[in-house]
C-alpha cells in the first residue's frame, strides 16, 4: 500500500461543461476543506475528556457489542455526532459529515497511544524524574505498551515534569496535560459513497475524478453544490497493475490542490528466516548508513559468517550540517518570535510599540514555519534515498534479507551538540521507507539488539578500544575501532554492520512478525564471528578498469600535436607534499638561496644548447597560425572560444547531459554533495550461488582451520 502525492490543476463542471481553472477550483476545495475542519475540530473538542477516550480504548458500545473498524461507524454507533450539529443556515450533506467523523475518530484513536503512555509514567512516577532507579525502570515497563521507545517516554516525562513545575501538582490524565489535537484542513474522501466521490482510472497516466464541491464558502442548499470532474495525472511510482483508491484533498499553503491517492500492489511473499545472503547496515550520525554483506556458510556446529570486507557507505555529512544549520536557525527564529510577544505583553495594547512587536512576531512566525517546512522535506527527501540506495545493493549483491538495528534501544548521549544532530536524525522515516520498497522488491527487514555490536570485535569477540584515526592508536576516539587479540584495524560503523549482520543470520529462526503492523525483528542475541574472504583478483580487476572507464572523460577528436605520440605528458607533482621534498642550495658566488625545483608548467618557451626552440608543455606550436602575431599561451591570454553543446548565456539551463557542475553522484542519489558506495554486482563466486554450493569457490583453498564459536 502506498500513497502517491497528485497535483489538480484544473477541473470541468459536469453540469454546463465549463472549465474551472486552479485558482477557482482551489477556492472551492478550501469551502469544502474548511467546513470539514470546523465539523471536526468540533466534535474532537466535545469528547476530549478522559471518560471519552476510555470508552473508545474499550472497543464497545452501550450494549457490549464490538464497534465496527470504520471510524464515522463507531462514532455514530456510541451516538457522539448527535452532540454536535453542523452550524446554523448551512447545509452539509451526510456524506461530507462522514467524512468529517472518519476524521475525528482517527485523531482520538492516535490520542489513545500517548494516552497509555502518559497514565504508565504518572502510576511509575520516580521519586528523581532526572535520574530513574533500575527497580523504578522496571515498574514503568510492566505498566507500558510493547514496543515503546525510550524516546516516548523521555518527552512525556519532560512534558510532566513541567506541567509539575507550573502548576505544583500531577496532571490528572492526557487530557488535563495538554489541549484538544490540532485539526488540518483536509477532506478525507475515503469516507464518502458515491453520491459524493467517485474515481476511475482513464489510461496509464491519468485518473478521473468526480467530485462535488461547494460553490460558495456558506453553501444554504444543495444547489450550491456541483459536480467537479478532475483529471489527475499519476506519477511514475503508480505501476500499471495498480488499484487505485479514493483520495484526500487538501489546499497546500503554496497555492495548489494536494490529492493523496493511496494505491496497492500485490507483494510477493518474503519469508522469514531461511536467508543465505544478507546485508547489516549500521546507523551513524553523519555516515547515516554503513553497511557490510554476510553469507551463512556451514550447516550445525560447523556454521559460519564469511564477509568480503567491501564497506557500503551512504555518507549524507553535508546534507547532516545543513540540517543542523537549518536547525539552529529554526531554534532562533522562535527565541526572537518569543522575545517579541513578551515585549507586547510587557507593553500593553495604549503603548504605540505595542503593534510594533506583535507585527514583527507575525513575520519571525511566517520564517519560522518555512524553516520548518524546509527542514521536513529535506529529512524526507534524504530518507527515502538513503532507502532507495539499501534496496539497490541488496539487489545487486543477491541479499534476500536486510538487518537493522534496533531504534527503541538507541538514544542520543553525549556532547549536546551530538545529541542535537542525533536527536534530528531521520531514523524512523528510513527504517520505514526501507521496510516499503523491501516488501515492493522482495527483502526482508529485520530489526536486531543494538547494545553491543560496537563494543566487541566481529573477527574474534574480544573487546575492541576506540581511537580517533588508524595512525592515532595511542589516544582515545570514536571513529576508528582496533582488536589488540586479532589485529583488526577497521572504521568502527563498518565493524558495527559486520556484527549485525552476524546477529541477523545466525539468530533469523527467532524472527518474530508483529500481527499489527507486519514489522519483523529478532529480540535473541547470538553472537558468532565473521571472517573475510577474498574475492577474485581478475574479476575485481576488471570492475576497476570498467569505473575507471566510466569515470575518465573520453579523448577529444582531432590531430594530436606531437605524431606517434600515444599518451599524454604527465604532470609534476605540486602541492606542500612535494615542496617538503626539494631542497635549496645556496648560490656561493651571490649568497642568494637556488632551488632545484623545477617549474610546474613553463609559460616561456626552453632554448637547448644546440638554439632549438621547445614548446611549451600543453601548448601546440607545431600547428601553423593563420593570423600573426603572438601565439597564446607565450604569455599572451588565449581568446574565448564558448564550448560546443553548450547554450549561450542567458538562453536557459544547461541539459543533464552536458552540465560540467552535475556529479555522477548527484545523479544517483538526487543531491549534490552525497556520497555513496556505487551499485553493482557481486561476482557469482560469493554472491547468490546456485545449487548446494554453502562455500565461496575461490576462497575454499585458502582457508586454514580456525577456531570458532560453538552455539
């Protein structure tokens, strides 16, 4: 099931033909969206005490009978749309209630998770909220719902620490903690038959929908309802054996129509345990995903985990300081929005500067929320490549499975800075995207015990000491990990996704599939070693004259200027490096200093002793000129010459094909300044073999017997 994103741009009057451009079909979904607000921001007000919502966790109504799974159902069936009538003078069909109902039901339902959390935290109220007893850990994990996030219960102990400190007291429930939720303004469509929405799909590309909106902002009768037909154009993630769904309608603040349209595709079976080949990636802050492949070789006793020591890397380090750039200017913004509206309190309203303040509060709020807004789609954007990128090299490494860490297990500590980037990690969105496209490929996503996989070494299991770089052994760090048992000198998050996938493969028969939500996850630890193979010397060799290939610019067409000559001239070494190495000589005749180092490039043409005249490196004077004159490159600056395939200025963009500034990793990964490991295939003596082959082919000869871990 997914939800692809549409944009409405224009819609037809069924009744008279007439077309109705965006901004008048805007103005008429925004009636429609702001009646739907008002009826459900009503109805969630009316019942947001703790009575309520103990009635709607129970899952019954007055004559103990089970309510229905629809959300307008339930509450019409426990009678609370009764309570609130639609406003005077307006008239508003049952079908748009509905969809109004779906929605208030949906936002109480959410309310219900933090509810359960917030009534655990105040029953198992520590003594110190700063610092919990181990025995007060383990009250609040009886009283809380599986699954809960030390996060969740970090935040709602902080809101009721302050809520204490305002008042001097504990908040009664949820509902004394904070207000009724916020309700936007969107139409849920899915509510409603068909005397209010219908939807069918045209070709490929297009759907159709019929939809009836208000033609005034106060509608009085039906006739100020008419039938809309939009034409909706799919994008390319809507396959052609997709089922389409009815939408959701929703104004965006940027001026456009926003049509939610949810579409399934069936999914193919994934099995949970069984997998041969599999991929562990660690999470990091600023590599976001690091990854290491493992096959389970061995049958029993004699099982094991075989690596090719390649590292995948989905480094986001610019992308992570933009977003804590975009962060800090965030948290600004709002200290000098706050600041302002405390100014125009202090004033009061007969104090001219009073309007003053407030009006500047108005503007650093409008900043505020672009910055937010900003912020929320990079961290989607960022999200769902870096899970595209996993879902690629599973596929062409043959992994049928991916392991992860577990996110409940991880929390921010350190440094604040640290916490602060690690607190905006994109995490949850990632796990989730990856879970998505897994199911759409057919691979697994299993979650794994985080506590440990840094700390011990995956070749030998002894304790592994941190340092900040390879050469820097000596003092203590976090990057790089060392073994002083086996020697193992590796990057710490590579050795991290090495134990993780040895925790994955080596544990899968106790994968265990949440009923709910079809996540999978493996809550039994066993730890097991990975060794490294090898994999072919010709086959990697071809790899890397193919990059190579790929990466090097072809040669220009043309004569070269020196006949017979098949390579070009390299260059000097440059740089601080190679000045450290040329030593000065002191000249005994003047005293002056003489250094031996050469000129990088000559600008000036070499007489030899015998009075012929050399060109000068990377200048062809071979060529006859047909004008007089100096030849460029003797000091004389060569003319312009604009460059072929290129437009002239100030005619439009340049194409992808010829753009000199568009990366090859920008256009795998969609940003500018992201690195990540390149995609491509293992070759078939490692990766997915056929047959009953449990051994890589090329690395049976050299293997030695070693000690191993018995399970």
């Amino acid at each position: 099931m997914s939800t692809a994103t549409c944009t409405a741009f224009h819609g037809v009057l069924e009744s008279t033909g007439e077309r109705v451009g965006q901004r008048v079909l805007l103005e008429r979904v925004g009636f429609l969206a702001q009646l739907s607000r008002e009826l459900t921001g009503a109805l969630v007000a009316s019942r947001w005490d703790e009575a309520s919502l103990d009635v709607l966790a129970a899952g019954v109504d007055e004559r103990g009978e089970v309510l229905p799974s629809k959300g307008w159902m339930a509450l019409r069936r426990l009678n609370w749309p009764q309570t609130v009538p639609p406003p005077v003078g307006v008239y508003v069909s049952d079908r748009v209630r509905r969809g109004a109902e779906e929605y208030a039901a949906r936002t109480l339902r959410l309310a219900l998770h933090r509810r359960s959390i917030v009534t655990a935290v105040l029953a198992a109220w520590p003594t110190d909220p700063g610092r919990r007893t181990e025995a007060e850990w383990t009250a609040l994990r009886k009283l809380l719902p599986a699954g809960v996030a030390v996060a969740e219960i970090r935040n709602r102990t902080r809101q009721v620490r302050a809520y204490v400190a305002e008042h001097g007291q504990l908040p009664a429930g949820l509902c004394v903690l904070e207000g009724p939720p916020r309700v936007a303004g969107q139409v849920l469509l899915a509510a409603m038959d068909r005397q209010q929405v219908t939807l069918q799909r045209v070709d490929v590309t297009t759907a159709r929908l019929r939809v009836k909106l208000p033609l005034r902002a106060v509608p009085v009768s039906g006739r100020d309802w008419a039938w809309h037909v939009i034409d909706i154009r799919l994008p390319g993630t809507v396959t052609e054996d997709a089922v389409l769904h009815t939408p959701a309608l929703r104004p965006t603040p940027a001026g456009r129509i926003a049509v939610d349209l949810p579409h399934s595709r069936p999914a193919p079976a994934i099995k949970a345990n069984g997998h041969r080949v599999a991929l562990g990636f660690d999470w990091g802050v600023n590599t976001l995903l690091t990854g290491a492949l493992g096959r389970l070789t061995g049958k029993g006793q004699t099982r094991r985990i075989v690596t090719d020591g390649r590292p995948l890397v989905f480094d986001a380090t610019t992308i992570s300081a933009a977003l804590h750039r975009l962060r800090t200017l965030r948290e600004h913004l709002a200290a000098k929005r706050d600041h302002c509206k405390a100014l125009a309190d202090g004033l009061g309203a007969p104090h001219p500067a009073w309007g003053e303040h407030l009006e500047r509060a108005l503007v650093l709020e409008v900043e505020h929320g672009r910055v937010c807004a900003r912020i929320r789609h990079l961290n989607d954007a960022l999200a769902w490549t870096a899970a595209r990128w996993a879902i690629d090299q599973a596929a062409a490494l043959g992994a049928s499975v991916i392991y992860l860490e577990d996110l409940a297990t991880l929390e921010a500590r350190g440094h604040r800075r640290g916490n602060a980037r690690l607190s905006g990690q994109v995490r949850g969105t990632v796990a989730e995207a990856i879970r998505h496209l897994g199911a759409k490929a057919g691979v697994a996503v299993v979650t794994v015990p985080a506590r440990g996989t840094s700390k011990l070494c995956p070749g030998c299991l002894s304790a592994l000491t941190h340092h900040p770089a390879p050469d820097r052994l000596g003092e203590r760090g976090w990057k790089w990990a060392h073994c002083t048992g086996c020697g193992l000198s590796m990057d710490r998050d590579h050795a991290a996704a090495r134990r993780i996938v040895s925790r994955g493969l080596l544990a899968q028969t106790h994968t265990v599939t949440d009923r709910a939500t079809g996540a999978r996850s493996i809550r039994t630890t066993v730890e097991g070693t990975v060794a490294l193979v090898r994999r072919p010397k010709k086959t990697t060799r071809r790899l890397r004259r193919q990059r190579r290939a790929e990466s090097t610019p072809p040669r220009p067409a043309g004569p070269r200027a020196t006949p017979g000559k098949g390579h070009p001239t390299p260059s000097r070494p440059s740089g601080p490096r190679h000045r450290a190495t040329q030593w000065v000589a002191e000249d005994p005749a003047s005293g002056s200093e003489i250094s031996r180092r050469m000129p990088d490039v000559r600008t000036v043409p070499a007489t030899t002793p015998t009075g012929v005249v050399q060109r000068p490196a990377g200048h062809d004077t071979t060529t006859p000129v047909a004008v007089s004159g100096p030849v460029p490159g003797h000091g004389v600056p060569a003319a312009h010459r604009p460059e072929e395939g290129l437009p002239p200025a100030g005619r439009g963009r340049l194409s992808r094909g010829t753009c000199r500034r568009r990366t090859r990793a920008a256009e795998r990964t969609g940003f500018h300044h992201l690195h990540a490991t390149e995609v491509h295939p293992l070759t078939p003596r490692f990766g997915p073999q056929h047959g009953d082959r449990t051994r890589p082919r090329r690395a049976r000869k050299a293997w030695k017997p070693q000690a191993h871990t018995e399970f």
